[in-house]
C-alpha cells in the first residue's frame, strides 16, 4: 500500500535497476542462486524487480512464500523452519532476500552460520533509492567497528542529562552498511549502523530520551516529552515522565512473561548511526509509516541507538518481546575516553562519509 503522506517519487521501472544494483553491491556472481522469502504482505513489485534484475545478471532465482506477516512488534517470529524443506532449502542458497524482519530467530544465525548472505529489504521504494549504500559508507562502519571492538568502557553524554556507562566486549560488535557482500553476513539495504551489547549487568546511570528523540520500536513517533530512565545492573529501575514514559512502561510490563520477569528492561543493543543519506527529520518531511523510516531513523548520522530487551542476536539468552528501539540526537559518545561524537555530530574523520545527491 502505498503511503498517503507523500506521491511516490520512484517510478516503478526505476526498481529493477535499483535491485541490479543491490545484487552488484552483494557481490552476486552467474550462476549463483538467491531465494527470496517473502510474506503475503509483500509488495508484488520487489518481487517482480529482484527476478527481473536476477535475469539480467544471470543468477537463479526463486521465491518462498510464508504465512505470517512478521514485524518490528513481534521480533524472533520463527517464519522459517516450521515447514518441512524451508531450511534445507536455505541452506542451499547462496543469498536470502527476505522481505520482513527475521532479527532474534534461531533460524537466521543458523542459515548465516552456513555461509549464507541475507539481505533484508522492509523500506518503501523512494528509501530504497535514497538510502542506498553511499561510496565509503563501508569503510567508515568497518573503521568504526574495529574502533568498537576494541573499546572496553563506553560513556554517552548529554544536554538533555544522559550520563550512561557501560563495558563491552562479552557480546560481539554487529555493524550493516546496507549490503550483504560477504558469506554469513546480514545486512539491512538503507542502513548504516553498528552496535552491541553491553556485558552483562555492566550498564548504569541515567538515560534522558528528550523531545525530538524517535521511538522507531515498537511506535514511529517523535518524542514530546522527556523520559527519565534509572539504570543499574544492566536494567532499568525507573520509569519517569509524562505519556511517553507511560507508552514506555504498559509496553514493556506487556512483554513481561511472570511478575519477576526483568526481561524487557534489561539494555539490549547500543551503537550509533553513520548514513550521511538518511534523516533525523525524515518522519516530519514524509510521515510517520514505518515503511518509510525503518533504516532513515536508526541511521542518521551521530544518533545514539538505545534499546531495551532481547540479546539473542548477540548470543545472549534474552528473547523477549519487550523491545523499545530509540535513535537518540544531540549525544557525546566517548570509546574509552576517546569522543567520536560530540553533541551528535561525528566527529572521527574516518566515519564521515559524503552525503550523494539522489
């Protein structure tokens, strides 16, 4: 369905070029063969514009229907492995591209554990088009990657009275620069991200999610008014605001499987985003939709990314439904003591990366 905020401003033809161009950035070869696991939810034509793209590059093709329409909701939704074949078939192919969010399932570290590439398309054309990997987006996220995995202490700052702390570490560095070009890797066409998670029980202090922060999980919202997050041990002890902070705490307590469940407020991912293509104000110019703002508003540049709840992508134990999402501006993250950004502006040089005019 097409958004009513804003006239499509992707010609439909234009989309069989712009999945020639994903496959040539995934490194896709003849001869290879790429299975698409689409949902009944999915747009007729992606579909059409990854065969045709396919046929002109000389890779094999084929496409895998599932029942169930996944979101950001309802994460570690097991749409594969259910069906007799489904993972086997997997398993066979060269590269997924799968059209709903298979983060925090089982059967996703296990087809990528096989050397499979899984690229996710979940953004609407004109995203697609715009966001599309930028020439040195790669290597900024690699450089700040290895920045990250060597980083043992994290301090994150603001204005607004954020003052967290965190070791790293136990959990490894996930970084997506928006293409799946190597074997066993995921990516996220649109994105330019990388995070982890803290070590266990390591994340203290004090998070303010202030106006203009986004609540990109499970809503797409800017924020009104300010929520002021307690943490200790790892988890959140307080909950303080207005609506927000109370959307903020029906919906983790509705992710909580047993009374003592601590689940859904333990800190899940934190990282930072780097796609000079993508916009903090990308909700207010073309709507709020999810379609149009899963990679533009957990990418901009300099936002610091907090979540809250599962760490199963990272090895963890955690699985629960109770995940909040908020891309965070105006932050001071320090790796060690060493700023890399400052007031939400990037400010290592090795992780700026031009904006493209598209």
């Amino acid at each position: 369905m097409q958004s009513a905020i804003r006239t499509p401003e992707v010609n439909p033809a234009k989309l069989m070029g712009l999945y020639k161009k994903q496959f040539e950035l995934c490194k896709l070869a003849p001869g290879q063969t790429v299975a698409i696991v689409s949902d009944i939810g999915t747009r007729r034509e992606y579909i059409q514009a990854a065969f045709a793209a396919a046929d002109a590059l000389g890779i094999d093709i084929y496409e895998m229907c599932v029942n169930t329409i996944p979101g950001w909701t309802k994460v570690g939704v097991p749409t594969i492995g259910q069906c007799k074949g489904t993972m086997e078939a997997l398993m066979a192919c060269d590269m997924v591209l799968i059209f709903h969010v298979p983060l925090f399932s089982k059967w996703l570290k296990e087809v990528m554990n096989h050397g499979v590439r899984v690229q996710m398309i979940i953004d609407a054309p004109d995203e697609l088009e715009q966001l599309q990997s930028p020439p040195g987006l790669k290597e900024a996220v690699l450089h700040a990657h290895r920045l990250y995995e060597k980083t043992r202490q994290v301090r994150v700052t603001s204005a607004a009275g954020t003052d967290l702390v965190y070791e790293c570490g136990e959990y490894p560095v996930m970084s997506q620069y928006g293409m799946a070009d190597e074997p066993g890797r995921f990516d996220h066409w649109g994105v330019g991200l990388l995070h982890t998670f803290p070590n266990e029980g390591s994340a203290r202090g004090r998070v303010v999610i202030a106006p203009g922060d986004i609540i990109i999980l499970p809503y797409c919202r800017y924020v009104q008014d300010a929520i002021e997050l307690d943490i200790e041990g790892g988890h959140i002890t307080s909950i303080r605001g207005g609506l927000e902070a109370k959307l903020m705490r029906d919906w983790l307590a509705e992710g909580k499987t047993s009374e003592d469940d601590r689940d859904p407020v333990a800190i899940s991912h934190l990282g930072w985003g780097l796609n000079p293509q993508a916009r903090w104000d990308s909700i207010a110019l073309y709507g709020d939709s999810p379609e149009r703002n899963r990679a533009a508003s957990r990418s901009f540049p300099g936002n610091f990314l907090f979540s809250t709840g599962p760490n199963s992508q990272g090895g963890g134990k955690r699985v629960t439904r109770g995940h909040y999402d908020v891309p965070m501006r105006d932050c001071t993250i320090a790796l060690d003591g060493n700023v890399v950004v400052k007031d939400g502006r990037v400010v290592d040089p090795k992780m700026v990366v031009p904006r493209v005019a598209r």
